[in-house]
C-alpha cells in the first residue's frame, strides 16, 4: 500500500496538512515539545497574558519550530478588545492569523457570537486572517462568512468539557452550507470524536484540554493525530450507505398501470 | 506609571524600550498597550513614556 | 459564488457522465442525508431508473417532512400574448400567425374577479416579450390590480432590469418565474434564432437580479424535450443552489414542464416519457427538499394526480392558456394545449382524494 499523504487545505492564502490543531494551553511548559511533536499540527494556538518580568520564559522556546502560530484573543469581552489583543499579537511578530474568542458568560464561557462577528468584521478590516470561535449556528456563521471570516470554528460541546461532538447537526449544516473551512473547535474529548467530525467533512478539529488532561499526554496527541487521519480518509474514500429496510408499498406502480400517451 | 496594574515611579520621561528595561523585560518578546493603545514594535526606541502613562506588557503564553 | 463560477457549475453539470452511474452509486445517493450534485446527477442516470420505487418512497417523506400533506392551487393568467422572440418550440413566436392581443386595464379587473371567485389567492400573471405591447408600464399596472385581492402574485414575463423587478416588487410581485428552457448554451442558441431571448447570460441571471430587487421567490424551470433533459435538470438544480446560497431567505421553486405540441410549431424535439418525469420529480425533491415544485397542465389528470405527495408542491387548475378567457371569449390564441381541463373544484376534489389538503396560499405579504 502506498503511504498516506494529507489532502492539503488552504486558511489566509497558505496551505497546511495536518489537520489536528493543538491548543498550548494548561501544559507545564517542559512537556508542551514533546505533545506537540506527537501530535505534529502545522497549526498551534496560543494565548496573550499580562506577564511579569521576573521569571520571563517565552513559551515559543519550548515549542518546535516551522508550525503557523495561532493566537486567540481568550479574556476579550468585546470586539473592540479583541482588535487590541490582535494587534498585540501582530506586534509579537507571529503573523496575522487570529482565533476570534469573545467571551462574557462565565459559567458555561460560551462564546457571544454577536460580539464574535462585530470582531471578524473589525479584525478583517485589520487585515487578520480571522477565525472565529462560536456557538454553531448557520445563520450567524454565513454572515461571519460574508464579513471575511477565512474559516468557521464551531463547538462540539462547551470550551473544556470533553463531551465531544455534541452540537453535530448544527456542526453538519454549516459543513453543508458555508463556503468556508468548518473547524469544529473545542468540547472533543476523546479521539473518535475527532474522528466522527473529519468523517463529516470537516476541515480540521483543534483540541487543547483532552490532551493536556490525559494520562499521557503526548500518546494522546498521537492518538488523536491518527484519529483525525482516519477520519479525513474515511471522508475522502466516500462513507458507504446504512442500510434502510424499503417499505414496499408501491406508489410508482401507476406508471404501468396505465400506458404513458406521450409515447 | 502603570505598569501591569503596579505603579512604579518613573524618575522621567524615557523611551518605551528604556522603560521596559527598567522593568526586567526582554523586548523582543512582549507587546505593550501604552494608555490602551498599541505600541508598534518599531516605535519602542522613540515612544516616550511619561510618569503618568498606563503600560500593559503582554507575551504569548499556553492557550487553547 | 460569483456569476463566472454558477456559468462553469453548468459547465459541469452539462458535462455530467450519467451513463457511467452504477446502481452503487444510486444506492449511495439515495442513502445520503445531504446529496452532493453527483448525486444528483446519480438519481437523474438512466441506472436509477431501476430505483424508482425507493425514490418515490424518500421523496414522499422528504416532501410531507418540508410541506406537509398540502397542494397550493394557483392559476395563470396570460395578460398578452405579444411576442419580439421566435422560440422555435413556442406558440408565441413572432412569425406564428396567431390572433395577437393584450387585456385591458378593465379586462383584467374583470378576469381577476372571475379567477378570485373561484377561489384562487395565488395568481401567476404571463406575457409574451414585448417592451411595446406588455412594458414594465403595463405590468406594473396589473401587479397593482391583482396585488390587493391576491395573497400572492406571480409573474411569468420577459428578463427585467433590477430597477424593474424592484418597481414591481414594490407593486406587490411576490415571485417571478424565469425559465431557462435549456442551460446547454448552444441548444440554446439554435432554438432562439433572433429577439432579445438569445441573451443566455440575461436570461439566466435574471432571477438573481429578482432577488436583488427585493421579490420574496423565483422559479425556475426548464423546458423538458428539447435537450438533454438530464444534463438540463442538473444544471437547473446547480442555478437554484447558487441562488439559494445567495439568498438563504428566497423561496425557490422549480418548474418542469414538458415540451407539448404546440399550434404553429414543429414538434421535432425530443420525447420525455411519464417515468422520466417521474424520475426528475422525484430526483429534484431529494437534492432540494425544501425547494417549491410545480407542474402544469402540460401533465394529463391521471399523472397530476398519482404525483401527488411524491414531492410536487403546486398545481395549476382551471387553466386558460389563451389571452384572458377566464370571465368572457378569449382575446388571442394560446401558447400550447393542456392535457388537463378540470377547474378549481376538480382539481380539489382529486388532491383531497390522495390524502392531502388544497390550498390557496402558503404565503401572505405582510
């Protein structure tokens, strides 16, 4: 059998293959390499904090180097604070790709998806590859569409949950509908559910809290690496039907009933 | 001056890069919001920071 | 989707190897929840004509879970019968020796009572292309005779500017029909010798431009005999998924009529048969389920009436294809011969018969 390469796919005019993104989060930073060398994702979020300067480590030393860095703008509460944690993130030099967090609900941190598309349209105006994070929901996700978001990234289940592909119908209409990647974003917990989503075409999935919370958790990024992979490939080779028993009640039987005149 | 909430007294207008040298920071990798507005990267060396101003020094940490 | 992407869509819709459909891949698209156009181009492949009965039975579920078990009733009413064009399938054509005219302001008053007492809130206003005879002017003034007893108003004319459709939304047009008749653009050429018609790029945007301007719905449709009906049905589909991608909130309907013989014209097109019909009905109602579906008079009673439920969502009745002929004798010749004469309370009688319920409207402006 010839190995397996990835289809690539396209986010602000670039390409990638894997498509596993990995969340940096919630790691002690010795282990963050080895994870990310497991999972090997050409695509690594991270996140912007006040810092003091005792003690300064930057994180992207105990990262690999060659991946695309993904910043989000987690703590903004409005549209206008994502711009600045955007451009702050721009003038650490990582590129102008963002994941769009607007946040106020605290207890369950679902993101504000009216908020989320004030931001898009700010961020795109910016010139930022923006992805935002939201709620799924078709109607507000072709307007984030409309106002240039470069990829749409759904919850599967609330932000750190582990409860999977919960929102699955709603994560299948905006795959179906939108022209833009559908990255189906926080919520998995476990790889087959990663998997289940690549099987319903979409782009990619990103995982942060089900890796960094697992036994093992460099062995959990390959595991959900390989998950990812098979679902991808399960996609492209076209799932086969599940088999419908036919009620055979007859309602095209009067086709022959009656000779068809027109002919 | 502000800086991250704490105040610390600043003995005189200095530029944004002395400034954040004052305070232990290596440059090349924190952003700064001065009086909530981005400091541009290549305006560190004349940005000139006043006693009065409000500094927020960010970096890139582990996110999701 | 930009306009050069739905024109290569087509392309490749009209390019679509249906002989190489293998029942597996009818199987495939018959159990998929969301169908690709490949499927659709699966269910329209003579390899699916084995399927029929499968189809049938999705359909009629696809078609009570989106409509219900209802039919709305509508009817036409042809204004003028005036025409610039020379569709070599179409009564209308200029060089047609036909007795010519055009309603009056008081002709239609009087054909919209007669039509409203019938029972009808869904009217369908038609004319032939021509700006002299039957102008935005004209139309406009009809829209706004039928706008205020009619829940919803139709028009089956001639491509319109923007500007137009918008003067006549606001005039109360509900949804404009523009049919293509043939996506395959040269087809397309041969059988439109000279008129405005021969436009294909105006022609096929025009619903878009409606849209635009505000109209709730458009239709679709194409006219079944003169091409190859199945790279045409594919392509149709392809236009209304562009449009519905346009406009998620436009009411999309598609209309199939047969090519029928026709007083003056030469029948030398091709012949779809009933089960062919079928097939398009039903394979339509499976890609687009929430999508209107209408079939003319163009169908005898007995198909009408056996493809109620299977995924068809609007019927005419009490048909005039002639100019007027509603409340008195006609004022021009008609367009083509029906092959079902029953009137509103046939038509009703037959569709409560099959289980479902006649309506008159699904829509009402607010």
């Amino acid at each position: 059998m010839t190995p397996v390469t990835w289809d690539p796919f396209f986010l602000g005019g670039r390409q990638f293959h894997s498509r596993l993104i990995l969340g940096s989060g919630k790691y002690p930073l010795p282990q963050i390499r080895e994870v990310v060398e497991a999972g090997s994702p050409d695509i690594v979020t991270l996140a912007l904090r006040r810092v003091n300067a005792l003690g300064q480590a930057n994180i992207l030393d105990y990262l690999p180097e060659g991946k695309t860095w993904l910043p989000n703008t987690s703590g903004a509460q409005t549209a206008q604070e994502a711009l600045t944690l955007a451009r702050l993130a721009r003038e650490l030099g990582c590129g102008d790709f963002i994941k769009i967090e607007v946040i106020v609900d605290a207890k369950y941190l679902l993101p504000d998806n009216e908020r989320t598309l004030e931001a898009v349209k700010l961020l795109v105006a910016d010139g930022f590859v923006a992805l935002p994070y939201m709620t799924p929901d078709l109607v507000i996700a072709r307007k984030m569409e409309q106002a240039g978001a470069a990829a749409i990234m759904p919850l599967g289940a609330p932000i750190g949950s582990n409860k999977g592909l919960t929102t699955r119908e709603l994560i299948r209409l905006m795959i179906a509908e939108l022209k833009v990647p559908v990255i189906v974003d926080a919520g998995l917990g476990r790889p087959s559910q990663a998997c289940e989503a690549l099987e319903m075409g979409a782009c990619a999935v990103m995982v942060n809290t089900a890796v960094a919370t697992a036994e093992n958790p460099p062995a959990m990024a390959r595991a959900f690496a390989l998950a990812v992979r098979a679902g991808r490939e399960a996609y492209l080779a076209g799932l086969g039907p599940v088999s419908e028993a036919t009620a055979s009640s007859p309602l095209t039987g009067f086709l022959k009933s009656e000779p068809d005149p027109t002919l | 001056m502000i800086v991250n909430g704490q105040t610390i007294k600043l003995d005189k207008t200095r530029p944004l890069s002395e400034v954040l040298a004052l305070c232990g920071y290596d440059q090349a990798l924190v952003a700064v919001l001065v009086n909530d507005q981005v400091a541009p990267r290549n305006q560190f060396a004349l940005l000139a920071i006043q006693d009065s101003d409000d500094l927020e020094v960010v970096a890139f940490v582990g996110g999701g | 989707m930009i306009i050069t992407d739905l024109i290569e869509a087509i392309e490749h819709a009209l390019a679509f190897d249906f002989a190489s459909i293998t029942p597996q891949k009818v199987e495939k698209a018959l159990n998929q929840e969301r169908l690709e156009l490949t499927d659709l181009g699966a269910l329209l492949s003579p390899a699916a004509e084995a399927y029929l009965e499968p189809m049938a039975q999705k359909a009629r579920q696809l078609t009570k879970n989106f409509f219900g078990q209802v039919i709305t009733l509508f009817t036409p009413l042809y204004l003028a019968n005036f025409c610039v064009n020379h569709c070599l399938y179409c009564g209308f054509n200029q060089r047609n020796p036909l007795r010519r005219g055009a309603l009056s302001p008081t002709e239609i008053e009087r054909e919209l009572a007669t039509i409203k007492a019938q029972g009808f809130q869904d009217i369908l206003l038609l004319t032939g292309e021509s700006r002299g005879h039957s102008g935005p002017d004209y139309l406009e003034a009809a829209v706004k005779l039928a706008a205020p007893s009619f829940a919803s108003v139709g028009l089956e004319v001639y491509p319109l500017k923007t500007p137009e459709y918008a003067r006549l939304q606001k005039a109360g047009a509900d949804y404009v029909c523009v049919y293509q008749e043939t996506y395959q653009p040269q087809l397309y050429d041969q059988i439109h010798p000279q008129g405005p018609k021969k436009n294909y790029l105006w022609r096929l945007m025009a619903p878009a431009r409606a849209l635009q301007a505000g109209v709730r719905g458009v239709g679709l449709g194409v006219l079944l005999g003169l091409g190859d009906f199945r790279g045409d049905t594919l392509a149709m589909a392809v236009h209304g998924q562009y449009l519905a991608q346009m406009s998620p909130a436009a009411d999309i309907a598609y209309s199939i009529p047969r090519l029928r013989p026709t007083p003056g014209t030469r029948a030398e097109f091709g012949q779809i048969s009933e089960k062919e019909l079928l097939q398009i009905i039903l394979a339509l109602r499976i890609f687009s389920p929430s999508f209107g579906l209408s079939l003319s008079t163009r169908e005898r009673a007995y198909f009408r009436d056996h493809v109620i439920g299977l995924g068809v969502t609007r019927l005419s009745a009490g048909v005039k294809t002639s100019v007027g002929g509603h409340s008195g004798p006609d004022q021009g010749d008609e367009q083509f011969l029906k092959s079902d004469d029953r009137d509103v309370n046939q038509v009703s009688e037959a569709i409560i018969a099959r289980g479902h319920q006649p309506i008159f409207h699904d829509y009402a402006r607010p």
